[in-house]
C-alpha cells in the first residue's frame, strides 16, 4: 500500500473483538490532486455521501499518485478525471485497473492562454514574438497532464521555449501581475478556471491540435466499488455538475472560502440537483 493512503485505513479493532470490519463500515476514500476543480467536486461530493451516513476521508496528492492510488485499490473514487486528453497518459497507464464510471461535465478545454490585450491568436505565432514573452511558457505543477501536452506541442510547433514549472497558485499570480503591468505573457491554463472569470483572457488557436478538441470530467472508481459499494456506486452514477457550477465553486475557493464551505454553500442553493444524484426527485 502507498505511504500517502495510510491515513485512509480503516481502524483495527481491538485484539479482543471481531477483526473483520465491514464494508460499509470503512469510510469512502476519495482522492484529488491540487487543483481547484478537482477540490470541487471532492467537497460537494463527500458532503453529499455524509448526508446518506457514509463516512468519507480524502486525500491529496499529485496526480499520478491519485490514479496509481485508485488503480491500487487504496482510493476508491477521483472524481474529476480529465479525459480523453488531458490526464489520458494516466488512463492509458492504469485502465485495466479503473472503473470509468461517468461524464460529469463535458466541454472542458486545456491549452496555451495569454491576456486579451495580446495581439497574437495562435500558437505558431509564439516564435516570432519570443522576445515579448521572454521565450517562456509558464507552466504549473510538473506532474499535470497539462504539461505533458505542452512539452509536445513545443516540439510540434517548433517552438523555441522554456516550460517553466511552478504550481497552479504560482503561476495565477504571475499572470495577474504580468496584466496589471501590460506585460506580455503566455501559460498553461485550463476551462473551468476562476482566472476566466477575473481575467480577460484568451486561448490561442491550436491548428494543429495537440490540446485536442476538449475534455470531459470523469469520476474514475477502483474497479470493484460497485459489487462492495453498490450504494455509493448509484450515487455516482447519477452525480453531474455543470462547468459553470465548478466555476462558481472555484471562485469561492480562490476567494479563500474552504473546501467544506465553499461545497456546503453550493448543496445548499442546489438541493433539487443534490436530490437527483440521491434519487429523491
């Protein structure tokens, strides 16, 4: 078992009483990276499952670590997979192992994004305006799929750039101070993000495609949850959110409401889509 999923263990029982725990007796483990959509859908998720009695622990880790975690059977649920294209390494690395369990969101987009007030529109136009951007993409976490496909399409676009890694945080801050100055900046970015809402901001054309045409938001399973949790495994069959509802969460968040907050302020103004997902309609 993976060091980081110890905490989601169940507790032995005493040496005096039955050792075997039942099923429903262990908590949901449910596993995100660092990124805010993926806190989203963690959040309102795990209050939802509480509010049928389930206990649900989280964990936090990188990205890899999360699908390895879920593969493993050390996490049960990540429950905002971005595929086919974005996360899709990771798929293709561990699905034998995975239950695809839904689309909860489609239309999701990854790509290359600079400020409104920079007067390129594509990527193949990055090399002749280096200078301005300082030949540098700036980048987030080096585990994120983002940043693989950003490192192909420096060799597909012949692009003569540095990726610079930072984390999502960091390079959100670098962006708003390179707009307040007028400076020309280019980073990995992402659909649904609050910056879109904050920022005027654009994707630069792609002709050739490597972001892809878009992603959707999944909620992978360890492939046994729904024979030991069928339960748990209705509720995320019919569990979706709009993209534009992970936004209004995420925006929330980056206002420095907490994970818990911000998802029991979204259940509460959304009770009649919160009763679907359990079957009340």
């Amino acid at each position: 078992m993976l060091t980081v999923f110890a905490a989601g263990c169940a507790e032995q029982s005493d040496a005096n009483e039955d050792a075997t725990v039942s099923e429903e007796a262990e908590p949901v483990i449910i596993g995100y990276p660092p990124w805010d959509d993926a806190r989203a859908n963690t959040f309102v998720l795990k209050q939802v499952l509480e509010s049928e009695g389930y206990e649900v622990e989280t964990v936090n880790a990188d990205l890899g670590a999360v699908f390895q975690g879920v593969a493993q059977g050390d996490i049960d649920i990540y429950a905002s997979a971005w595929l086919p294209t974005t996360q899709g390494l990771y798929w293709e690395r561990y699905e034998e192992d995975l239950d695809y369990v839904k689309n909860i969101s489609t239309g999701a987009r990854i790509g290359l994004v600079v400020p409104t007030y920079v007067t390129i529109d594509s990527i193949d136009e990055l090399n002749e305006n280096k200078d301005k951007f300082e030949g540098v993409i700036q980048g987030i976490e080096p585990g994120a799929g983002i940043m693989a496909t950003t490192e192909v399409a420096i060799e597909e676009y012949d692009l003569d750039y540095v990726l610079s890694a930072s984390s999502t945080v960091g390079m959100a801050t670098e962006l708003q101070d390179s707009i307040d100055n007028e400076e020309w900046m280019v980073v990995t970015l992402w659909q649904p993000h609050w910056a879109f809402a904050r920022m005027d901001l654009k994707f630069l054309e792609d002709p050739e495609n490597v972001y892809g045409e878009g992603d959707n938001l999944v909620i992978v399973a360890r492939k046994d949850l729904s024979e030991d949790r069928p339960e748990v495994y209705e509720i995320l069959s019919r569990y979706e959110m709009e993209l534009s509802d992970i936004e209004s969460i995420m925006l929330d968040l980056d206002e420095g409401t907490t994970s818990e907050e911000a998802a029991a302020m979204w259940i509460e103004n959304n009770s009649e889509k919160v009763n679907e997902w359990l079957g009340e309609e």
